[in-house]
C-alpha cells in the first residue's frame, strides 16, 4: 500500500492531510477508483477523461493533465510493487482557513494504492441480494463528488437488511445502486437508465453496452420502475470493483430463476475479455 500528496508518495499510515483541507471539511472535490489487473490499470484513460469532466463541473481546476496522472499512477504501481490494485484519486479545491465561497488556494491532488479488493467467483456464481431504497442524493449524480452521505446511507441500510447493495428509486423510477449502475433483463433486452444527471456514468457501464452491442444484445437506455425489476428475467450491476454482478433477489423477490441467467453471465464473460 503507498499514498500520495501533492507531490510527495508516502506510506499509508503515516500521510498526514492538513485540517484545513477542503475534501475533509467539505467534500469539496471529485475522485475516481480506477482497478489495475496483473499491473496494467484498466479503461485508465476513461477513468481519467471523466475526473476531468468531473472537475469541470464543479469549476475545479485540474492540477495535472490526465497524461501526467497516468504518469503518475504508473509511478505510484511501481513504486507500491502491486500487480492486483485499487487505485483511489481524488481531486480537492485546496487547503484554505474555511469558508464556504471558493478559496485563493490551489488544488490538492492525493491518491492511495492498495491490493485489489476483489469479490470471489462465488459470489459471480452466486449473484447477490439488492433492497430497494429511495434515492436522496442531490440532482447532478453525474458528478463523481466526494460528497457520499446519501449513498453511504444507503449501503448501510442495505447491508443492515443483509444485501449487498441498495437499488435507488427516484419518481418511480430506478437510477443506479448506491455505489453501482443497475440492469434489468426482459425478454433479452437489457434496460438500464439514461446516462443522464440522474446517474454516474459508469466506466464499466459504457464497457458493458460495447460489449453487449458486439454480442448483439439490445440494450434499451429506458429508465424501468421497481416493478419492472421484480418481474424481470434477469437483473444485474455493474462498478469498476464488481465488474458484472448478477442481482439474484431484490428484497423478498427472487428474480428469474434465483441463479444469475444467461444474458449477465454472457456479458460478464465479454466484460472480462476486454482486461486481458
Ligand atoms: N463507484 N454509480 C455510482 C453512484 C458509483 O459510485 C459508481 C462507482 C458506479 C459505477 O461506476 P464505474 O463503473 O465507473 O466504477 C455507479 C466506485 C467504484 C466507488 O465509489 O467506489
């Protein structure tokens, strides 16, 4: 494990981050988790074009380009020694006496590289349990911010009802999990939400629907009701840390067959060949 602040690579426990920090004070900042296989960081540059853009909307100035991050992510998995890793960056407005209204400072850049944290294939094999929540975040989820309270909320109380991830409602409507974008299957056709305001745009999202376009699954970018997801013939989620994961059961609701179907399996199987 090794860490990094502005400018300097430390070992985890031992990176002090100022208290007048605005991440810490306010979530003042935009991040990405970017998974490396065997050493090589996967949709590297995607990850990093969407921190940029993440950036942007919060007027945040970018303090290096996304070829120096990829530099410096490429430093940091050296230095580190790891071959199987999560790489955590975050982007902050700085260090400043608090104040709301954007300070005179310049951005703080820190990133922390661990080994990976990967689910099991039995939990592949398996698929998971979701719940159903209301969504609470605020309107601009597009938005890779710092600011999570709604979506720690929601994980808590998922894993509180003994699920692996909270499935959010808004008007009627399913957006995403909590940390995750979410798919229901009808009749072969793969739904899922608009990559609108309403969504983060995943990474493993736009890989999936490449991958479902060259294996001739249609995929329909409708958003579809908690209804829809209970009579579904399959369901699933997708993140850059669970890749493709069956949804076997939402709430008291087993979906298709309880075992995760044919479609989710297909496409995780093309999911995966896209890291070799
Ligand atoms: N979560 N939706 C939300 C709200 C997310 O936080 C994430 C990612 C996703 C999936 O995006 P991607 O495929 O680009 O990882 C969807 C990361 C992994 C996290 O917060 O740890």
């Amino acid at each position: 494990t090794l860490a990094f602040f502005n400018g300097e690579f430390l070992p985890i426990d031992s990176l002090v981050i100022p208290i007048d920090e605005r991440g810490h004070q306010f979530g003042d900042g935009v991040y990405e988790v970017i998974k490396v296989y065997d050493g090589k960081p996967f949709l590297m540059r995607e990850h990093l074009v969407r921190l940029e853009n993440s950036a942007k909307a919060i007027r945040l100035e970018m303090p290096y380009t996304v070829e120096q991050l990829e530099e410096l992510i490429g430093e940091g998995l050296t230095r580190a020694d790891l071959r199987d890793a999560q790489v955590y960056v975050q982007i902050t407005r700085g260090i400043a006496v608090r104040l709301h209204a954007f300070p005179d400072a310049s951005p703080s850049i820190s990133m922390t590289l661990r080994p990976a944290k990967s689910l099991s294939e039995e939990t592949f094999n398996t698929g998971v349990k979701v719940t159903l929540l209301e969504d609470e975040r605020w309107l601009n989820c597009y938005i890779k911010s710092l600011n999570l309270l709604a979506n720690i909320l929601a994980k808590q109380t998922a894993s509180d009802r003994g699920c692996f991830e909270a499935v959010l409602v808004r008007d009627g409507y399913v957006t995403e999990g909590s940390s995750t974008n979410a798919y229901a299957v009808k009749d072969g056709v793969v739904y899922t939400h608009p990559a609108n305001k309403r969504i983060l745009h995943g990474i493993t999202r736009a890989a999936v629907l490449q991958v479902a376009a060259e294996a001739g699954i249609e995929v329909r970018e409708e958003a579809f009701t908690p209804e829809f997801l209970l009579s579904a013939d399959e369901a699933f989620i997708t993140s850059t840390t669970s890749e493709v994961l069956a949804i076997t059961q939402v709430d008291d609701t087993v979906i298709g067959t309880g075992r995760p179907g044919p479609v989710v399996n297909q496409l995780h199987a093309k999911f995966r060949e896209l890291i070799v």
